[in-house]
C-alpha cells in the first residue's frame, strides 16, 4: 500500500513538473530549452535532485531552493543533496539563470523522506 502511495505522489509530482514546464501560448518559441528536475531518496533522511536544460546549449546558473528540508550541498550547481525529516515531503525548486527572457525559468520536484 505504501509503495502505491508513493508512486501516486511520483507521478504527481512528475506531472506537475511537465505542466510547469509547457510553456504559454503567449511566450511559446520553438526555441526554449527544457528544464528537466528528478529526485530521489538517498540513504536516511537525504533526498538528491538533478536539473537538466535540454538542449545543454545554454550557459546558466543555478539557484535552488527547498520546502521541508535544507541543503547540504550542491547550491549553484545541477544537483543538490537535501536533508529531511522522515515522513515529510521535500521540495526543490530551481531557478535557472541565463535562459531566453521568453522561457520559463523554472521547475521543481518533490521525494517522500521514508
């Protein structure tokens, strides 16, 4: 049961990233990268996430910020590793510096600390 809880918040999550990533109408070119945020749970209470801008083509910085947790390392590069509390949900969000003025600049993922 555990586990099918797990996978639904996942999926969530991951759906959630996919929609913040479509961009607008308005501001759509063919031409904005993708931001791609992934988690997952390391041992203890430690999650790892990873920001990837697909195409690689871009010079950016990264700038993360986290709910239910705190960084332990990884600030200002692609990935982070964020201590949590068992049972609480964790959220890393990324602002990505140095993309079109027109794309969107950020996303997010969340782990389950277990």
């Amino acid at each position: 049961m555990l586990q099918r809880i797990i996978l639904a918040i996942f999926l969530l999550g991951a759906l959630l990233t996919g929609l913040q990533m479509l961009p607008s109408r308005a501001t759509a070119t063919a031409e904005c990268p993708q931001i791609i945020v992934s988690g997952s749970q390391d041992e203890g209470p430690m999650a790892h996430f990873n920001a990837d801008v697909v195409p690689g083509t871009y010079d950016v910085t990264y700038n993360w910020a986290v709910s239910d947790g705190a960084i332990e390392s990884g600030q200002g590069t692609s990935t982070i590793d964020v201590a949590g509390m068992e049972g609480n949900l964790v959220t890393a969000t990324v602002d990505i510096g140095g993309m079109p003025a027109e794309c969107n600049s950020a996303a997010s993922s969340t782990v389950e600390i277990l």
